[in-house]
C-alpha cells in the first residue's frame, strides 16, 4: 500500500481552502445591513460552496482510515488516547 496520496493532499488543500473560505464569508453573509444586496448574494454562493469543506475532511479521513489493519479495539483506544490528551496530538505534528 502507498504510504502518501497526492490527491488526498489535494482534496485536503482543497478543504482547507474550503473552511478558510467560511471563516472569510461568514463575517458578510451574516450582516443585517449587508441582507438582499449584490454583495451579499456573492458571499452567499461563496459560503454555500465553501460548505463542502468540512464533509470533505470526514470523507478523507474515512478514506484514509480504509485498508488498515487495525481492529475496531485499536481505533477506540488510539480515538480515547488522542481526546485524552489534545495537546499531545497537537505536538506530534509540529
């Protein structure tokens, strides 16, 4: 099995921009005094199409999770560990 994916670090480039994008838009589609005018429509097609972000991630990380040789057990526990201590997750890729 290949240990890297180009297009997975494309689909993961492509829903960071995605999420990047909502934090952006959000600020404007929100505004009562922005409601009903062209701007407004913009970053309301933008943030509906930046929304496709955040499935992406869960879909690759099912997809990456795919093919392994871990049992349910080993995933719950590696799962626990990593919400026990957020901060070590953190680290480990820094």
């Amino acid at each position: 099995m290949k240990s890297h994916f180009f297009s997975a670090d494309v689909v993961r480039f492509l829903a960071i921009i995605s999420v990047i994008g909502i934090h952006l838009v959000i600020a404007i589609s929100n505004r009562p005094d922005f409601f009903g005018g062209f701007f407004w429509w913009i970053t309301f097609l933008l943030n509906s199409l930046f929304r496709s972000g955040v499935p992406l991630f869960i879909m690759l990380s099912g997809y990456l999770s795919l093919g392994k040789p871990v049992s349910n057990r080993q995933n719950t526990q590696k799962v626990i560990q990593r919400l026990s201590h957020p901060t070590h997750s953190l680290l480990c890729y820094f």
